[in-house]
C-alpha cells in the first residue's frame, strides 16, 4: 500500500521544484548552484532536473494553478532578499493541492495496479464517522 505523502513526496514534490528550478535558471539566469541555494537542494538535483533524470514522473506543468505557483515561487527567491517562508507556504499548498485534487490518482493506479483509486479518500487526510473511525484534532 502506498501512502499519498509518498506520492507527493517522491513524485509531485520533485516535479514541482522542477519547475521552479527551471524557471529561475532559463527567466532569471540564475547557474544550477544559485538555483539550487535558493531552493534548498543540491546543484546535482538541479542539474538532474534539467536533464529530466529527476522529478519526471507527474507533469504538473498542465495545471494551470501549479504552473501559476511554481512562477510566484520562482518570482519570490529570484528576488534580491527572498521571501522563504511565502515560498515554502506555496509550495506546501501546492502538495495539498495536488493531494486534495486527486492529481495523483493516476500515477497511484500506475505505481499500485491492485489499488482502487475511484471512490478513495485517501487523499483528503480524513475519515468520516461512516468509516468508524475518530477525526484527528489539530491544537491550537
């Protein structure tokens, strides 16, 4: 059984910053190693991502919701005094997005055959009392 937060972060996550490292290297002419600084990664993973040996396996650059985010994000550490914490904000609605909007269902069928995606809720973090099973609380 794979769990969606793998799928995000092993798929959706890596595509995305993808995207952004893209952006910041071809929009703002940043090298692979200030891209990479500003995106907390590795100049490996940058270079990786170029040559599409890494975060290739969901095309979230169809979404037109994720395209707009990943150029605010490029946008926001491109600048002259980066604003992370928007930046990280952004990038951690884009994993609840592609989570919540069942964008991931598909390359979960395909990485899990036996799996059912219709009708699963896995997804949307919660399990109604039809399900028998208590809702998680978040403090405050």
């Amino acid at each position: 059984m794979i769990h969606p937060y793998e799928i995000v972060s092993k798929s959706a996550l890596p595509a995305f910053r993808a995207m952004v490292s893209k952006r910041l290297t071809d929009d703002y002419d940043m090298t692979q190693q200030e891209a990479a600084l500003r995106l907390g990664v590795t100049q490996a993973s940058v270079s990786n991502y170029a040559r599409k040996a890494r975060g290739v396996m969901v095309n979230l650059e169809v979404d037109a919701n994720i395209a707009g985010a990943a150029d605010r994000v490029a946008g926001l550490l491109a600048a002259e005094k980066p604003d992370l914490r928007e930046a990280l904000r952004i990038m951690t609605e884009v994993c609840d997005y592609v989570r919540v909007n069942h964008v991931l269902c598909v390359l979960h069928t395909e990485l899990e055959p036996g799996f059912k995606t219709d009708g699963c809720a896995a997804c949307m973090g919660s399990l109604g009392p039809e399900d028998g099973m208590l809702r998680l609380k978040t403090a405050r």
